[in-house]
C-alpha cells in the first residue's frame, strides 16, 4: 500500500498546477444549483479526455469510473458543484465574473480536488482492476437547497452497486494539510419550518375584540422554541432559530395574518424523523389561548451526516500513510445533504483545511473568502488515498504497513 499512496502522491503533485488553473475558471464562472451545465460539462471533458468513462445526469452533473468494469467492491467518491447567491468581495484577479453569484463555500475546490482525484485514479488503473475495485465520482448538482440535487442523483442510480462513499468539505477553521476526522454525527438535520397565523384583526385600541395575531406570534417565536427544548432528549443537539418574523404594516393595526419561519436542525437522526408531530402539538398548543388558526409548514431537509467508524479509520490511515495532519473537529449544525448517499451505503465526510498557516480565519457562505488553493492537492491525494485504504481494509488487512505508533497517536 505504501508504494500506491506514494505514487498517488507524486501524481496529484503533478497535476496541482492544471487543477488550481481548473479551479480558479470555476470561480470566475460559478453557477447556481440545478444550472451548473458548463461546470458539468468542463469536468466530463476533461475526464473523457483521461479516458475515465463519463455518464450525464439529467439536468447537471455527471457520474465517472474508473476500474475494475465488474469490480468486487465499488467505492464511491462525490463533490458538489454548485455556488451560492453571494456577492463576491475578495479582489481576487480569478473572482466571480457572475454579479450576485459567488463559490463562497468551496465547492469549487471540491469539484478540483475529486477531479484530481480521479486522474490519478485513472493513471493506476490497472492496479485497481488488479485489486477487482472500481471507483465512481460522483459529480453532484444543487447542494445548497432543499430538496438537494443528492435525490436526484440517487434517483439516477449513482449509488447503484456502490459499497463506501466518501467525501469532503472545506474548512478554514483548519490549516491547509489538516484534516478533521470525527465518528459518529458530524452535522446536522436541518428543516425549513414555517408557522402562518391567521384571525380577526382590528384596532390596537379594542384588542379584546380581535384575535390578537401579534402577540399570538411573539409567543411562537418565543415559547415553540423553549418547549421544544423541554420535549425533545437534550441529547438530540435540536435548535429552532427563527429567521423571518412578519406581520402587520401599520403600529395602530392589530393584523390578520402573520408568519415566522427558520430552521430546526439536530443531530439525532432519530429525533428528526419523529419530530413532525410534536412540532405540531407545541404550535397548536402555544396559539391556542389567542383564537387564532396557526398552520405550520415543515419542508424536510437532510439527516444528519453520521461518520461510520470504519470509513473514519480509512481517512485516517489515509492520512498518515499520506504525511497529512489528522486534527479533531466539532460537529457543526449545518445541514449536508451527502447524508442521503449514507442511507445507501457506510461511509464519511473529512474536513479539509482551507486555512493558510498563520493566515486568517474566513467563514464560509461569505463573499469574502479566500481558500489556500494547496487544499485542492491535499484533497485529491486524500480522495484518491483513501480508496487504497478503505478496499485494504475492507479485504481484511489490518494496514500493517502503517507504523502502529503512528495509528495510536492519531487516535
């Protein structure tokens, strides 16, 4: 194994040169979910011109192979593609040439490092057909809304035969050469909640002769959240946090309708998959001592992303027979929707650091990030690294070829 990951590395150094320049026409040209057709189609290009076998997806993204055509064991690899609804702000020479469309949160650099990934997988080849193991990128569109682009691609069969996935996602809260490995749920469950009111409206002056909607739904926004809190296990990680409160035009005007919507995220996947009741009784209940009618929308989202352990310990044999950093990271209770793909198959998400050592911590989803543009080798030798590891693994070698001190201290 150590001679493959050392090939691999020499190859994605090669390569890191063509993928930054792939990477920064990315980001001149981003696309919105479900209208990434020229990133679909620059990526199928360039692999079809490796010769890796290409499939489109109806409407963007594709699917590419490599290996074993009848393999014995098929991993998986996905990055998403598309940007965000951002202004861009960074003065970079390669920035967003699209007004009020930006890749501010690295799905560029995702696409870059899967498509490097991938043409070095297509130079060992004969070594993964030798091994009987074939190895599928999956190209994905439409990731930052909901109902995400991973419905479709599933639909289309991606996951058909697949057995691991892996993927990653930029971190800048994590030097370049890191990579944040975590078992177990490592984001959240996230919903789209809506909570409409409706009733007699009337003078601020004469509210007992009203439906008082604006007190109705000040006790939404307030009190749904703190009984939620009371009903659900605290272990469940839940948080309703409102982001839209709407009623009323005019401050002597009680109205007669009203809304408030936000997100409820958690990281039980358990919890979420029963919550829709409760959700309903606590709104129900909370609106009922004001007369109005209250009725609550719940656009469901994603489960939690939940590492599995042995996909975890791939990453990181991967990472140290790589040279790469192993660092711990904290769950974060943002919404991904690579969660789908693991209701198909055992697998985990690694966080790759975007940071420039000693250099500053952006956000992400901002106009003003900057990503290290190293990350993008880091991750393709990780992507790539990690199919060796994983189908090693998965025919029941320990890894010996990893130095067992090493394994412990990464532990």
């Amino acid at each position: 194994m150590t001679d493959t990951l050392t090939a691999i590395g020499a190859s994605v150094a090669s390569a890191l040169p063509e993928l930054i320049d792939f990477r920064r026409d990315l980001h001149a040209h981003p696309e919105l979910a479900r209208l990434e057709s020229r990133t679909t189609a620059a990526v199928a290009a360039r692999l079809d011109r490796a010769g890796v076998r290409v499939r489109l997806l109806p409407g963007t993204g594709l699917v590419a192979e490599v290996g074993a055509e009848q393999p014995a064991y098929r991993v998986a690899l996905r990055a998403d593609m598309d940007a965000l609804p951002v202004q861009e702000s960074t003065g970079l020479p390669f920035s967003s040439t699209v007004d009020g469309v930006a890749h501010a949160c690295g799905h560029d650099v995702h696409v870059s490092a899967l498509l490097g990934a991938m043409l070095t997988l297509r130079e060992l080849e004969q070594d993964l057909r030798e091994r009987g193991t074939a190895v599928r990128a999956i190209f994905q569109a439409a990731e930052e809304v909901m109902p995400g682009g991973a419905h479709d691609a599933i639909a289309a069969g991606v996951m058909d035969g697949v057995d691991a996935i892996f993927a990653l996602h930029c971190d800048p809260s994590l030097d370049v050469g890191q990579v944040g490995l975590r078992e177990g749920p490592i984001t959240a469950a996230c919903d789209h909640l809506r909570v409409v009111l409706t009733g007699r409206g009337g003078h601020t002056s004469r509210p007992q002769l009203t439906e008082d909607l604006t007190y109705a739904l000040a006790k939404v926004v307030t009190d749904v959240p703190a009984a939620l809190s009371r009903r659900l296990d605290p272990r469940a990680g839940a948080a309703l946090v409102w982001g839209v409160i709407r009623a009323g035009t005019a401050s002597n005007v009680i109205p007669s309708t009203g809304e408030c919507s936000g997100t409820l995220r958690m990281l039980d996947a358990n919890a979420w998959a029963t919550v829709g009741p409760l959700l309903e009784e606590i709104v129900q209940g909370v609106v009922s001592p004001y007369g109005v009618d209250a009725r609550l929308e719940r656009i469901k989202g994603v489960p939690p992303v939940v590492n599995q352990t042995d996909a975890i310990d791939a990453l990181r044999f991967a990472c140290l027979g790589s040279g790469l950093q192993v660092a711990p990271t904290l769950q974060s209770l943002g919404g991904e929707d690579y969660s789908w793909y693991l209701s198909h198959a055992p697998g985990a998400m690694a966080r790759l650091g975007t940071r420039t050592p000693g250099g500053r911590t952006f956000d992400l989803h901002q106009g003003d990030v900057v990503i290290d543009e190293d990350s993008i080798g880091v991750g393709a030798r990780l992507l790539a690294s990690v199919v060796v590891a994983h189908t090693v693994k998965a025919g029941g070698d320990r890894l010996a070829e990893v130095p067992s001190v090493a394994i412990e201290a990464a532990q």
